[in-house]
C-alpha cells in the first residue's frame, strides 16, 4: 500500500504532484495573480465608464445648452426685428430721437454683461427686453425672490399707463433645462443690425454655453439705434 502511494522516481513525483494540485485546486499563488488581473480589468473598465461619462454629461449639456440658447435668441429675433420707427419718450439722453435704446450692463470679467434694450413693438407698446432682476415689474421681481422664478431668465416687460395692465412676459424655468442666462449682450454692428450674445451656464456641471445671432430691424434706418 505504501510503495503504491509514494511515488519512487521524479517522474512519478511529477504525477503525484498533479494529483495533489488537482485535488487541492488553485494554488495561492494562482488566486493572487487572477485576483490582480480581475483589479486591472475592473480600474481599467472604471476608466474607460469614467470618460464615457464625462463624453456624454459635455454632449448633453452641449445639446441642451443649444435647444435653451436656440429657444431663447429665436424669441428675441421675433420680438426686436419689428421693432417700430417710432421715437421713445427721451428722458436721459439730451432729447436725441431714438427708436431702440441699448443700455449695456458693467462688464463682469468672463461672464460677460447683462444688458437690456427698449424699443416699441409692432402694436405701439413701449416694450424692454432683459433679465428678471433688471427690466420685470416689482411682482415678477417677488415671485424670484420666493425662489418660483429665477432672476436671471429672459423676460419682456411690457409697459402700459396702469400698473395693473403692466404685463411681464417670460418662459417658466423648465425651458432653461437647470441652466441659467449668465450673460446677455446687445451690440449696434450696422445701421440696423444687433448682435445678440447669449451665455448660458449650469451651476451643477459647471458647463458654459456661448453663441449669438444677429438681428436685423427691418423697419429702422441709421441712426434709429442708440447705444449708451
């Protein structure tokens, strides 16, 4: 029984040896090493999700910063291109007779100004075009201040002789897709052609989107523009 069980010659130990190796398993060595194997292939998977992600979070957000920005400058070109050749009551500019008035905004290092501009629409009203905290009426202004509303959404404050027919026009907060104007400039760059520049940030991705459109008032001439 013994002589049968311990091998006699090197190789008989070499078939023992299988058969014992056979019977225990993996040897530790051999648990070491696939284990290490598994840990690269499961960082190098992480690394590859991980930029996926970051891919696919900046063409998100690309995306949605376009739809928002596209939204927004369409609005502006609808509501400024008919613009009136009517002159604005003047009260800060030497009675110079305008027929659209830019007020720039101070500039605020990358972020750019936030300017407005007044004109009179195509049904005679005095009409300014802004953000929430510059250009709303005081009741816009409070629902912001109670969070409903952000205060730097685009906004069209229509004027009128009542306050109670003072009207404030804007899209809601889910047309901004958790994005945010963080700019929004108005340039004279012709007799009657404005540059409008729109910059447009998410403050949890920490994403900017910048772009612009020009805007032709068809029914102004030289001079009609003023900038201050």
């Amino acid at each position: 029984m013994l002589i049968d069980a311990v091998p006699q010659t090197s190789c008989d130990m070499q078939e023992w040896n299988i058969k014992v190796k056979n019977e225990k398993g993996y040897t530790l060595i051999e648990l070491i090493v696939t284990f290490v194997l598994i840990g690269i292939f499961m960082l190098s998977a992480t690394a590859v999700t991980s930029a996926f992600m970051r891919v696919h979070l900046k063409v998100t957000s690309a995306s949605k910063g376009q739809t928002v920005a596209d939204t927004i400058l369409e609005k502006i070109n609808g509501e400024i291109s008919q613009a009136q050749r009517e002159y604005l009551p003047d009260t800060e500019t030497e009675n110079i007779n305008y027929s659209v008035l830019i007020e720039h905004g101070p500039e605020n290092g990358d972020e750019g100004r936030k300017d407005r501009i007044k004109y009179i629409n195509k049904d005679g009203i005095v009409v300014q075009c802004g953000l929430i905290e510059d250009v709303a009426s005081d009741k816009t202004k409070e629902k912001a201040a109670a969070g409903s509303l952000d205060n730097e959404m685009l906004v069209f404050h229509y004027n009128a002789v009542d306050e109670e027919d003072i009207v404030d026009w804007y899209y809601g907060s889910p047309t901004y897709m958790g994005m945010k104007i963080s700019q929004l400039q108005f340039d004279l760059v012709g007799d009657n052609a404005i540059k409008v520049t729109v910059t447009l940030y998410n403050k949890k991705t920490g994403y900017r989107f910048t772009t612009f459109k020009m805007v032709e008032c068809y029914n102004l001439r030289n001079g009609d523009i003023v900038e201050k």
